[in-house]
C-alpha cells in the first residue's frame, strides 16, 4: 500500500512507539507512555511480537496489535488519520491470508467510521466510566474485606451472577467453575492491576455471600474491577451499600477517582453508577467483519 507499511514493532522503538499510541487515544486511563511501555517490556517475547507499527516515510505514525484474528491496540496519530482506512486494511491482510472466517476489531469510538466503511459492523461496545471520590454515610449493611479462604465462595457467587448476563452473548464473563476461578485468584495476584483489598468488600447471610465489591489499581488509577449481587436479592440496595464502602475506603486511601468498564445496555448498572456521579469519559467498540 503506497505510503504506509506495517510492520513488526522492533523493541528498539518501543518508546517511540508508545507516544504514538498515547497521542492517538483518549481512553487510556494512563496516558503516560512510559506506563505501557514498562507494561509491553515485561511481556514474554510471543506477547511482545503480537506489536505493529504502522510506518509512513519511516516513521511511527500508528499502532496495532494482532492475535489470531482479533484486531486491537488501533491508535494514529491525531495529524495522520488519513491514513485510517489504508491501516486498517493493511491489518486485515495477513487475517485473511491466514484463513479466518471472521475479524473482531476493538478500537475507541473515534475509528468507527473508519472501520464502518469497510464492512465492519458493531456487536456491542463498553462505557469506561469516571467519578470524583468522596464519602459518604456508611451503609448499615455489615460487611468485611474479601479474604483468601473466600476464593470459592466469591467464585460461586461470580458464576451465578454473570449467569444469562447480557455481556455472556459477546463472551464476556462465560467459562466454567475452574475458569472462574483462576480469574478471581487472578485479581488477587493482580492481573487486573494491584489489588486493593482495604477497597474491596463483601456482604454475606446465612447461605454465604450475597455480593462482592473488588477494586483494584490500574495504570495509577483506582478500577472497580468487579462488583456483583446475588440474585435473589436485587433492588434492595445492596450493590449501592458495596459501591458506597469502596469509595468511602478508596477516600481514606487517599484516592481522588474512581473508573469502572460497563457494557452498553446494561441500563440499571449504569443507572446506578450515574447515580453516584460516574460519567462516561470514552467508548470503545468491538465489531466484526465475517469473511
């Protein structure tokens, strides 16, 4: 494709790299590229060769990154979108020739067009959501900081929240017991960001949990990276009882903010949030483009 080439991310220009990806988003909750490039830096080297550039005269105008038939990481330049639907089919390409039958692509709302116009239609999209802390009174509801020995229970409780969940029909929060397992422990260990156990909080009756509350600290800011009610009991404010005690901690943590990822027609978990003073701050998109 005249002009624009794309390329394997040689680590020599990872730094280089990274301030385009920055300079092309505004969803990133750490726009400090020196963040994501510590985070690219300790991937194992399999990870790291999933990493495009996409390069124009010699230099670094975008970046992508492709695993298997997904698409993700799309940034250009704010001056070089021009170049979006060249990129965009210059990393389609080896997709193709690898036999897929089809693409998901996941990229800020701002490249929608873009990938519109070449047949990509979208399946659902995320809301990352932002609030100042601040306190408020403390719930009533008894609650205690989730502990190690909790891990099946919250697993449990997690499984049967997330089940017939709209997010399941995009294959989000789907998998068996062991699977949710190992993503609890996970963000324990901090796969999601370091995990925050002074913010996070369960409630539980005399069947076990009844919800869960689990904060984590992603790229330097505060995430509410799960939070969940069982489902008999809905409607009787438990999930606003475990939002209100993880921000009144994140508070005397010091904390300034809080951000949470929510799917697009979840109405009453954004319902919520709003109610709380969350406001979206970007959208992201996956869409998919059948072969």
């Amino acid at each position: 494709m005249p002009g624009l080439e794309l390329v394997p991310l040689d680590s020599s220009e990872a730094e280089a790299y990274f301030k385009v990806f920055v300079a092309g988003r505004s969803d990133l909750p750490n726009p400090d590229p020196i963040v994501h490039l510590d985070r690219y830096l300790a991937m194992p080297p399999e990870e790291q060769r999933t990493y495009f550039a996409f390069k124009e005269s010699g230099g670094i105008v975008g970046t992508v990154r492709l695993v298997g038939s997904e698409i993700s990481f799309f940034s250009l330049l704010p001056d070089e979108r021009r170049w979006a639907r060249d990129a965009i089919l210059l990393a389609v390409e080896p997709i193709i020739a690898a036999g897929a039958e089809k693409i998901v692509a996941n990229f800020e709302e701002a490249y929608s067009p873009g990938y519109e116009k070449l047949g990509f239609v979208e399946r659902f999209s995320r809301l990352r959501m932002e609030a100042p802390v601040a306190k408020r009174d403390p719930p009533a509801i008894p609650m205690a900081h989730p502990e190690a020995m909790d891990v099946d229970g919250v697993t449990a409780l997690l499984l049967a929240v997330y089940d017939g969940h709209l997010e399941q029909q995009f294959g989000m929060h789907v998998g068996g017991p062991q699977e949710w397992r190992e993503y609890v422990t996970g963000i324990w260990k901090g796969e999601t960001g370091t995990y925050l156990p002074l913010a996070s909080w369960t409630a539980r009756d005399e069947r076990g949990l009844t919800g869960i509350s689990l904060v984590t600290l992603w790229m330097g800011m505060p995430l509410l990276a799960e939070i969940g009610v069982r489902k008999d009991l809905r409607g009787r404010g438990l999930g606003r009882a475990l939002l209100t005690s993880s921000l009144n901690s994140l508070a005397d943590l010091n904390h300034d903010r809080l951000a949470l990822y929510v799917t697009v027609g979840n109405d009453s978990a954004i319902a919520l949030y709003k109610s709380f003073g969350f406001e979206s701050v970007a959208r992201t998109v996956t869409a998919v483009r059948e072969l």
